[in-house]
C-alpha cells in the first residue's frame, strides 16, 4: 500500500471520487429533471449536494489515515476543498 502513498494520487482522488459518487447518487434518484424544473430554488439542493459528495472522501480519509499512508490522505483531503468551497459559495 505505501507505493500508492503518492501526494498527486490523493489530489486525483479527492477531486473524482466526488464528482463520480455525485452522478451515481443523481443518476440512481433520478433527480436530473428535478434538479432542471426548479431553477434558481435548486442552489441550495445543490450546495446540500455537493457536502454529501464529499461524504465519501471522508471515509478515504480516515481508511489512509489509518494504514499509515499520510501522503495519500492528505492529498484526497487537498482535492475535497474545492467542492466544500463550491457549496460555501453556493449557499451564500
């Protein structure tokens, strides 16, 4: 597992696994077209959504934190900022 602890594959990581886990979770609700007919109401169901697409990250977290690959959590907790200052912004 440490030939994996690599700053860059965490950054990698932290920015996908996200945007993944958020399309499954739109795709197995089928809230595209919800999401589409609300228009300016939909800003905060998409802040609320982006925080729970980070939820996942955390979990990555906490696994490589606990196996001792420092490197490749902090790079996947780097990589989840932009989403939780994406939904920051959003909700403001």
């Amino acid at each position: 597992m440490h030939r994996f602890d690599k700053y860059w594959i965490g950054v990698l990581i932290g920015l996908l696994f996200p945007a993944i886990f958020g399309y499954a979770y739109l795709e197995s609700l089928h809230l595209w077209q919800a999401l589409s007919s609300l228009g300016d109401l939909a800003q905060g169901i998409i802040s609320k959504l982006l925080i729970v697409c980070v939820f996942p990250d955390l979990a990555l977290i906490f696994l490589f934190y606990t196996t001792d690959t420092w490197k490749l959590s902090k790079g996947i907790l780097i990589g989840s900022f932009p989403y939780i200052l994406a939904a920051l912004i959003i909700s403001m």
